[in-house]
C-alpha cells in the first residue's frame, strides 16, 4: 500500500466519491492507492485534496514522506 492509499485508509475515505467529485477513475485511485511503482500527477494530487477537502500542501508532504535528495 502506498503513502496515499494509507491515506485513505486512516480518513476512511470513500474512493467512489473522490472518484465522481475529481473525474479521476477508480481503477486509477486503486493503483495510487496499492501500487508503489504507479506514478501520482501533482494535478491528481490536487484535485484528490479539493476532494476530501485537505490542504494540497499537507497532502503532498504526506504522500511524498521518506523521499529524500540521493547522497552525493
């Protein structure tokens, strides 16, 4: 599970409904949410926090938590 799938999991927040509110598919939330190697688009971000009315910038710090610059 991803960063935004566990997310979801502790707002227990209804896909179907971010889903019709952001015309993002189910499908596609699904592979967000359970695929590590799924790539999220910072407007998919976007509309995912009008959606469950979270701040974007907290969201972004949420799900990109544990990425880090590579040592030099």
């Amino acid at each position: 599970m991803t960063e935004l799938g566990l997310y979801f999991a502790k707002k227990s927040i209804n896909r179907s409904d971010v889903s019709r509110k952001t015309g993002i598919s189910k499908t596609r939330l699904s592979e967000l949410a359970n695929n590590s190697s799924t790539q999220l688009i910072v407007r998919e971000l976007y509309l995912i926090s009008l959606a469950v009315d979270e701040d974007p910038g907290f969201l972004f710090t949420y799900v990109c938590k544990g990425i880090e610059l590579p040592k030099e």
